[in-house]
C-alpha cells in the first residue's frame, strides 16, 4: 500500500510541477519499465532452468551445485512469475492518473494566468500543489522503508 501512494503522489507531484518535465517522466517509465520487465523476466527464467538443468541433464541432485540452484530458483520464480509481470500496471496507471493530472495542472496555470495569480504573490500554485504532493509522497517512502524496521533488542 505504501509503495502504491508514493508512485501515486510522486506522480502528481511531477505532472503539477512541469508538463515537459512531466512528458520526460513518462518516457523514461516507459522504457525503463519495459527493459526492466524483460530483464526480470529472463533472469528469473534463467535461474528457474538452471535448477533443472542441473537436476535433470547433469543428475547433480544433492550437491552443492543443486543448492545454489534450489536459491536461485527461489529468487528467480517470483522475478518471472509476480515482478516482471506487475510493472505493466504500474506502467499504465502512472500513465492514466499522471496525464488527468497534467490536464488539471495546465487548466489551473491557464486559470491561473486569467486572474493574474502568479504575478500578484510570486508563487506558482501548480508549484506549491506540486511541493505538497511531493511531501506526502516522501511521507510514504518514510513509512515503507523505514517505519517497518525490525527494532534492535537492547
């Protein structure tokens, strides 16, 4: 869940923050996510053979060879089966939410410049909407990554 709302904000924070920047964002998921997912997909396929070869073509079953690939084939059945396969959501939905959220953000600049906004306060509001995302996102990662640490026993 955490992880969730930190690409969820992280996303907003970027489409408020510059739709060009934004645009660059998308991108950069979209082929980092691709290569990414290809990437787990053939490591885990790999190391998931691995532990077959050894156990059905070189009959090594009980060796320390098999052990390592019993381990690899533990990392590699969740790379190829769950990780791989669970980047092509997170790949549309930072797509979907981020591009309702660039609309949004170009209205509000338009509206923003009709009432002459930005030049009476000297802030930008898709900025500070942007910085407040952004903070709720960081309170996300906070919470994922070091709220569930395991305590030190004194």
């Amino acid at each position: 869940f955490n992880i969730f709302m930190c690409v969820f904000f992280i996303t907003l924070a970027f489409a408020f923050a510059d739709p060009y920047f934004f645009i660059g964002y998308l991108v950069s998921i979209a082929i980092f996510g691709l290569y990414q997912a290809i990437f787990m997909a053939n490591a885990g396929g790999a190391w998931d053979n691995a532990k077959k070869i050894v156990e059905v073509d070189m009959h090594e079953k009980g060796t320390e060879l098999h052990a390592a690939t019993v381990v690899g084939d533990t990392v590699g059945d969740p790379f190829k089966d769950t990780s791989s396969v669970a980047l092509n959501p997170v790949i549309k939905f930072t797509t979907l939410f981020g591009l309702l959220a660039v609309e949004l953000a170009v209205s509000i600049s338009k509206e923003q410049t009709a009432l002459d906004f930005h030049t009476s306060t000297g802030i930008s509001l898709n900025l500070v909407i942007a910085l407040v995302l952004f903070l709720i996102a960081s309170f996300f990662v906070h919470r994922s990554f070091y709220g569930m640490r395991i305590g030190e026993k004194a």
